[in-house]
C-alpha cells in the first residue's frame, strides 16, 4: 500500500489521486465503447460527458461527505475543504452531481437522457469500484477492527492508522470493489433482455444502494448513527433505492420503448 508515487520537489504524487483520475478515464472510454456499438452517434459527446460529469461528481462526492458528514469539523477548517487527500468523497453525492451535469450537458446537445443513463449505468459502477481502489491506497474509506487477526493493517501515515491504530480493519473498501463488479455484470445480462427504457440505470441505483446498505454495516469510518438508528450512508441507501424501485415499476407501467 503506497499513498505516494513518487515526489516531484517537494510536491507528492499521490496513488490516490493517480487512481482516481485512471477510474475517471477508463470509466469514459468504456462508456464509449458502449455508445459507439449502440450506432446512434453518442460516442462523439462522450469525452465531453466524462470530463463534466467527473468534475462535478467529485465536487459532490467531497461537498457531500463536508456537509453531510464531517461539518462539524470543516466548520471550523473551512480552508481544508478542498484537501480531498485527507479522505473524505460520499459516492452518493458523486452519484447525484455526476448523473446530472452529465445530463445537462446532454440535454444541451439533444440526446435521449434515459437511453443514454441506460448505456452508461455500467460504465458508472466500473468507474466506482475503480475508486476504491484509490480509497484502499491512501487508506480511508476503512472498515471497522475484525477483534481478531483477520483484517488490513494500515501504515501510520493513513487516516485508518491515526483512527484505529495498528488493529486488522475489516476490507470494506475492497468488499465494495468486488460487489460493484458484480454489479457491472449484473447489469451487463440485464441489457441482453428486453427492458423498457430507464430501467438499468434504475437497476444500477437499486443496486448498488442495497449493496453500499449492507457494507455500511462493516465500516468504521462514520461510526455515528443518524437519529440513533441507522448510519447516514445507510438512510441515503435506502432513499436511493425506493426512488429507483418506483422508477422502475413506473417506466414498466408506462410502457415505453423495449431497450434490447
């Protein structure tokens, strides 16, 4: 586990920032993939869609997780605000800030919004569990002490170290790389049937929410419970996946277009 590369000066390239740019890219090429065998043209707005739609996904991701849940501490370090490389990206706030500048900007250009949700919701769910990847190297997004010798043993540079010390954490950031991949295939089986028109990005929500719902339950991260019940993350979870599950019956019921 390396959070630096290399160092150019005294400025560090880190492999958190390295990955995340990597699951962005490779993300997008995938996403055209999927858009140039679909024959309708899309290919060519697809590198504009990834850059927008990853900028303002990691703007969510890291507006999300200050404001929903480390403000009491960025409220008095507003200038830390930006320094994602201490930790700190909520993928549902990237979820919601990615899906919908992309879909503005297709909007913008006239192309079919739910089609084109449908073709990239699995280029989306590689893109996450690509960033993972980059949340287990610079050690946040840890789990919880295993009470036992299974588990990952973070440097002491990591954010894991300083809030645990040197006890086996559970691998929920690995755990949810691997269900995110299953999910990409899921989805992928799902597109060979014929499904009515916005229903495997709402597949994809339903998802991943009820997967991100159960490894909550592994974290150790964001320990705090809202309203002494439930963690955020998991609340988030659930409201993700009733909206997505009433879209989905409602595109069925509605009886659009079969996607094949």
């Amino acid at each position: 586990m390396h959070q630096y590369l290399f160092f150019i000066g005294d400025f560090p390239i880190r492999s958190y920032g390295v990955i995340l740019s990597l699951s962005i890219i490779l993300a997008t090429g995938v996403g055209y993939f999927f858009a140039k065998a679909d024959g309708r043209g899309y290919e060519k707005y697809l590198v504009d869609i990834g850059l927008v739609g990853g900028f303002f996904g990691l703007l969510g991701a890291r507006l999300w997780d200050v404001f929903f849940f480390d403000w009491d501490y960025y409220n008095n370090h507003l200038t830390e605000i930006l320094n994602v490389w201490q930790g700190g990206m909520a993928i549902q706030g990237g979820i919601i800030g990615g899906v919908f500048a992309g879909g503005f900007y297709a909007r913008s250009k006239n192309l079919d919004v739910i089609h084109l949700a449908d073709l990239l919701a699995p280029a989306i769910i590689l893109g996450q569990a690509l960033g993972r990847c980059a949340n287990l190297l610079n050690g946040d997004a840890f789990g919880a002490p295993t009470g036992s010798n299974f588990g990952i043993l973070y440097p002491e540079t990591t954010l894991a170290f300083r809030t645990y010390g040197a006890q086996p954490l559970f691998p929920a950031e690995v755990w949810e790389c691997q269900l995110d991949i299953v999910i990409f295939a899921l989805l992928l089986i799902f597109r060979t049937t014929n499904y009515f028109r916005g229903q495997c990005f709402c597949l994809y929500i339903m998802l991943y929410s009820a997967a991100r719902f159960f490894l909550e339950n592994f974290r150790g991260d964001y320990p705090d419970l809202a309203f002494g019940i439930l963690k955020s993350a998991q609340l988030t979870s659930i409201i993700y996946f009733f909206i997505a599950f009433a879209a989905f019956i409602y595109f069925k019921l509605k009886g659009g277009k079969l996607e094949s």
